[in-house]
C-alpha cells in the first residue's frame, strides 16, 4: 500500500496544455474518484500516474520516493481499463496469472495465488473458461484479478464500467468498494458518472479543463460545493441556478425580492442563487417569491420531480412527494429551504 503525492502536474500536448498544474496528496489505503466532464484530463493524469504518458511538469512520489521518471513497471501501480483486454485464446485462471509466469514465479505458487485472486472476486467456477465465453461483468472481473495477483500498492482505474449495462455497474460498484474494504489498496478511479463518483469515493476531486475545481468527501462536496461548476456537476437531478441580484441588503429574484429566506449580511457580488431540488417544494403561488408554470412531472416510485418554468434559462426541477397527483400546465409557486441556499458570484465562486 501507499501514499501518493502529485506536485505541480503538467501535460502540454504540442501547445495545448491539458493539464494545468496538479497538487494533490493521496493518503495510504484512500479511495480517490477522479470524476469530470469528458475530455477534462481525467486519463491523461492517470496515465501519467501508471507512466505510460510523461508528465511535461511536475513530480509524482509514492511513498515518499519520487518514481516521475520510472518505467511503469517500477512504479508498482496497476491500471484496469475500461476494454478489458484479455487474452482471447487464454482461459480464466491463465490471463489471471500471465503477469506472475512472466515473472518467472514458480507453478505451484501461481495456482496458490490464482485461487486466492479467484476466491476473493469469485471466479472459482469460471476458471477454465474462455474470455468470449464470459459475460462482460466477469470479464471485467477476471481484469480486475490480473491488477490484483501482482498485489500492486495502489489501483488505478479508468472507467471501468462504462462498457456494462446499468444493473452490472451497480453490480460491479458493490464488488469494487467490497474488494477496497477487503483489500485496503491505495485506489485511484477514474469516472464521469457522479453516482460512482459519490459511492465509491473516500474523497472526489473534480476535474475541469486540467484544473482541479474542488476535492473532498462527497459530503462536503454535495453540501458545500465551493463553484457553480461542482455545484451542478454533483448531485442528481442537478442543483437549480437562479440569476439574482442583491440590492439594499435584499435578494432580487425575478426582480421581486425573496424575503423569507434571505441571509442576513448578503454580499453585493452575488450573482447567482443555487438551490437543490429537494430543498425546493410547491406552494400557493400567492405566497411565493418564486412562480412558474408546471411544464412536466416526472414519477418514479420511489420519487417524483415537478419541471417548472419560472422564465429563467434552465427549468426548474423540484422534488415533491410521489403520493402527490399533479396536473401540468397550472401556475404553482416554489418554496425555498432556508437553511441550503448556495450563492455564487459572476465569476461562479461560492460567496
Ligand atoms: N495523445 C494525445 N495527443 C493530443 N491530445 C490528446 C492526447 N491525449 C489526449 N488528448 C487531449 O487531451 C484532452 C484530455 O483528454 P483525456 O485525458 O483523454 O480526457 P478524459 O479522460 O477526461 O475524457 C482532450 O482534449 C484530448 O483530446
Ligand atoms: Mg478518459
């Protein structure tokens, strides 16, 4: 296991930088989620990690030991992609262990090592098996197992089930944060789905154009999202964003002022209220700072989600009771909770 430390990162490719000067300190045994919009960087830094892309600035040390110009097979990291790249004519148990028999390790040992891999991620039954003859979650399975047998100090994945159907992620997601609890391996993850994002992470960092927008639990991030970036990119469906202003002390939305909940002390630079769809509900539209129209409704069981249309840019989405029949079309008022209003400035950082 290990902790790593990424200083100053850069990745120029020709003059496009693409990596904007990375700090960031894993700790030994963490999980790491490195989520963002496609295109943001995401596996050009773990590449970078794992040595097959060199870094244009910067250093990377694990366990205190500077590795930036070490060999990828020095570094002691393995990396899981998301195309599983087996061997198509080796079965189960041999493209579990090739790593170990390329490195000259004995038979007896690498049938010992091979069950124990296949034990912990339950491949017992699938060992002779070919990889065509193998589903994709256990052929993502057996990927994992090749990352494993080498008994790396640290994980790296690079949206590793992108290429699964929606209940074999949720399937797959269990395993992975169950073989973290079990192993204790330093892991780093690579996402753009914000559900992995929030279940598996022991910290989120998010990522835009190189930089880092935010990191931290995914507590933090959902409750206190430090951008208007993070504010949207986490949570699902996505924070509501209002324009607003602040005259005389009041908050201006729609140009009529939301006196109820209004903090007290706001500063003038606010230029944007978010709100999250359940701390927003239907109310008379008398009483309301906010009105709209009901455009759509959305029932989910479990939930159900009002669109409504208060003018701005984007429709609002507010989280109501699912027991709730609602016809669209009419004029409804939202309801804001006091106490979980997120401001930004024009230049989208928390206020
Ligand atoms: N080998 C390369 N040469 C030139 N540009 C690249 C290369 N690899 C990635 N890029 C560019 O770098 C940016 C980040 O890519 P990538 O790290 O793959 O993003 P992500 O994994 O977040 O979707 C993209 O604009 C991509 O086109
Ligand atoms: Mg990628």
């Amino acid at each position: 296991m290990a902790s790593i430390q990424l200083q100053g990162i850069e990745k120029w490719f020709d003059d496009t930088q693409v990596i904007k000067g990375i700090d960031f300190d894993i700790a030994d045994g963490e999980f790491i989620v490195l989520v963002g919009p496609s295109g943001c960087g995401k596996s050009t830094m773990l590449r970078i990690l794992a040595g097959l892309e060199d870094a244009t600035a910067g250093s990377i040390r694990i366990d205190g030991q500077d590795i930036t110009g070490k060999l990828p097979s020095e570094r002691g990291l393995s990396m899981v992609f998301q195309s599983y790249a087996l061997y198509p004519h080796m079965n189960v148990a041999s493209n579990i262990g090739f790593a170990l028999k390329t490195a000259g390790v004995g038979a007896a040992e690498i049938d010992r090592r091979v069950a124990e891999v296949a034990r912990t991620l339950r491949l017992e039954q699938l060992l002779d098996r070919l990889p065509k003859q193998l589903s994709g979650g256990q052929r993502q399975r057996v990927a994992i197992g090749r990352a494993i047998i080498r008994e790396p100090k640290g994980f790296l994945f690079d949206e590793p089930l992108s290429n699964l159907d929606a209940s074999l992620r949720v399937n797959m997601r269990l395993e992975i944060s169950r073989l973290h609890e079990e192993l204790g391996i330093t892991t780093i993850y690579v996402t753009h789905d914000q559900i992995e994002a929030m279940t598996l992470a022991d910290r989120i960092v998010v990522l835009d154009e190189g930089m880092i927008m935010q990191a931290g639990t995914p507590r933090e991030l959902y409750n206190r999202p430090l951008n208007k970036f993070v504010a949207e990119f986490i949570g699902s469906p996505k924070m509501n964003m209002m324009p607003c202003e602040v005259k005389d002390g009041r908050l201006l939305l729609q140009s009529s002022a939301v006196d109820g909940p209004t903090p007290t002390a706001l500063p003038s630079s606010v230029a944007w209220l978010g709100v999250r769809p359940e701390n927003m509900s239907l109310c008379d539209p008398e009483q309301a700072a906010i009105t709209g129209t009901l455009v759509v409704c959305e029932y989910l069981g479990a939930e159900q989600f009002a669109y409504v249309d208060c003018g701005f840019d984007d429709v609002m989405t507010v989280r109501v009771d699912p027991e709730m029949q609602l016809g669209t079309g009419g004029k409804v008022g939202i309801d804001l909770q006091a106490d979980r209003l997120h401001f930004f400035d024009q230049d989208g950082n928390r206020t």
